[in-house]
C-alpha cells in the first residue's frame, strides 16, 4: 500500500513539477494535472474535530468531476501554497458517507495537525474564503488545491463477513470510520455488527466525535454498533478506559476469532501496530496470541 502511494506521489510530483515549470511561462498548471487525474477543488467548510484535528470539505470545481468514493479507498491531495511553484502532496483518507452523499463532486477530510506537518498546517490554516482562486495566475495571492481518487486500497468485499473489528489509534481512525460508517449505513449490509476499539492520548483529541456518536446513537441499539474508547489521560467518562489499547481490552471486547466470519481492521502508530500484530505482520503480536489469523487481519 504504502509503496503504491509512493509511486503516485512520485508520479504527481513529476507532473505537478512540470505544470509549475509551465505555469512559470503563463500557461494553466491544471491542464497537465487535469491530464494526469487531478481535478481542482475549493474548500468550503472547516470545523474543529476534537482540539487537534479538523473536519475539512472541498468542493470540485467541476460537477461530477471524481471517481465515485468506494470503501477502504484513497485520495492524494495536491496543493500550491500562495508564493509557491512546487506542490506539496499527501494522501488522506475521504470521510464522506459512500451512501447517500454526492462523492464525484464533494470531499471531506478529517486532518489532524502535527507540528511542522507540511500539508497539515497549511490546511489548518485555511479558511473557506482563503481557497478560491480560480485562475492560475492567482496562485502567489491563493492557495490552489487538487484532488485525485487512488485506485487502490484494503480489500473488503461488502457482506463479507459477519462481524468487522477496527482498532484505531490517533488519526488512523479515519480509515477505519470509512469503513465503518460505509458498512453500517448500507441497507444490503444490516446482519454486519462492527466493533471499533480507538484510542487518544486525550479525551478531547478524539477525532469524529460527533459523527461516531450518531452512528452510536442510530445502531448501537440494534446491537450491530459498539465503541470502546480509550485515553490516555484521565479525564474519562463512564463507558470510557483510562490508558492505553491493551492486550486484555483487545480480549475483552473483541468477538472470538475462532469465528471465521469475523474480520479485523487495524491503523495507528507503528509501535501500537507491531504491538497488536508484530513486525513481520505474519500475524504475530496481541493478535496471534488471541488466534487471530493472517487473511481475517487487515492493516491500513
């Protein structure tokens, strides 16, 4: 996964470096990254998402101008800042709903930020009104933004399995609410139960808070939705774990992985992956102690 996102990442540098050399001569940079796949967006909307994070949305410029969002799938985010000629590029994971919300046109992004982050700081620095310039010619007075759908990312095959485990630390919840928000919102997948374990190092850096919640509060009933929060400081509600994810709350709230019908989704911080399933993701660590077995596990 990440070797692929390395070659487009390469790819749209190459490209992106010749539209800038172009642009430099005062022709449209867009007309070579529109070539390779990349479709101009303005940012409409900024919302806090717990202290550290925000809740991002971007609007093409074009109707129906992207790839329908499917699960588990990526887009690259390419931007000049203002005074600029070279992008700068990140992959992140799309939070829009894949059922009901126009995709081809809009795309939200929950981005946390991380001191001296290149891309992070910069879209945190943004205000609807600041992404909209619409000429090339704009770009050393405005930020102009593009987007690309990455055709690839972990595998899940609707109605797959019976139950869908996501343990997430930090941002690497926003995988895993793409998935889970995308099975529980599809009518064709109503007998999937899905548990997610996410951690934060503090009660209010938990990112997608109220969007988890609504899924809580819409299907936790019906017992398909379960979350188990923890974090590591101690301002903790009731239902809440005070720590970090451990090997005995894996145990507790995990279904059994005898079930075969049982599949596991996993992203955060290195150490906390090697720790859930080893180094060589074989799979080994919490994981392999508890059963679990190499084709129910997947790492984002």
């Amino acid at each position: 996964m990440i070797t692929k996102i390395l070659l487009y990442t390469t790819g749209a540098i190459v490209g992106a470096t010749a539209a800038a050399s172009v642009a430099t001569r005062q022709f449209p940079p867009h007309v070579l990254l529109s070539a390779a796949g990349f479709k101009r967006v303005t940012l409409t909307s900024s919302t806090p998402s717990g202290t550290v994070a925000r809740h991002l949305t971007f609007q093409t410029h074009e109707p129906k101008a992207l790839a329908p969002l499917t699960l588990t799938s990526s887009t690259l985010l390419l931007a000049f800042k203002p005074g600029s000629t070279l992008p700068t590029i990140r992959p992140y994971t799309p939070v829009n709903s894949t059922h009901g919300d126009d995709t081809t046109s809009r795309v939200e992004l929950c981005v946390k930020k991380y001191a001296g982050g290149a891309m992070s700081e910069f879209l945190h620095s943004l205000s609807p009104s600041s992404g909209k310039a619409t000429s090339p010619s704009s770009v050393e007075q405005q930020p102009i933004i593009y987007v690309r759908r990455l055709p690839f990312g972990a595998s899940y095959a609707p109605s797959s399995a019976k139950s869908v485990s996501l343990i997430a630390g930090g941002s690497g919840i926003t995988p895993c609410y793409q998935l889970l928000n995308g099975i529980l919102t599809d009518p064709s997948q109503s007998s999937t139960k899905v548990t997610l374990v996410m951690g934060a190092p503090k009660r209010d850096e938990e990112m997608l808070k109220p969007e988890i919640e609504q899924l809580e509060k819409t299907y936790s009933s019906e017992g398909r939705f379960k979350v188990v929060r923890v974090f590591g400081d101690g301002d903790t509600k009731a239902g809440e774990m005070q720590g970090k994810i451990t090997k005995d709350v894996l145990e507790t709230y995990l279904p059994k992985a005898e079930n075969e019908a049982t599949k596991l989704y996993l992203c955060g911080p290195e150490g906390m992956q090697q720790a859930v399933v080893g180094k060589g993701r074989g799979i080994g660590g919490w994981l392999g102690e508890m059963g679990w077995k190499k084709d129910q596990v997947t790492v984002f």
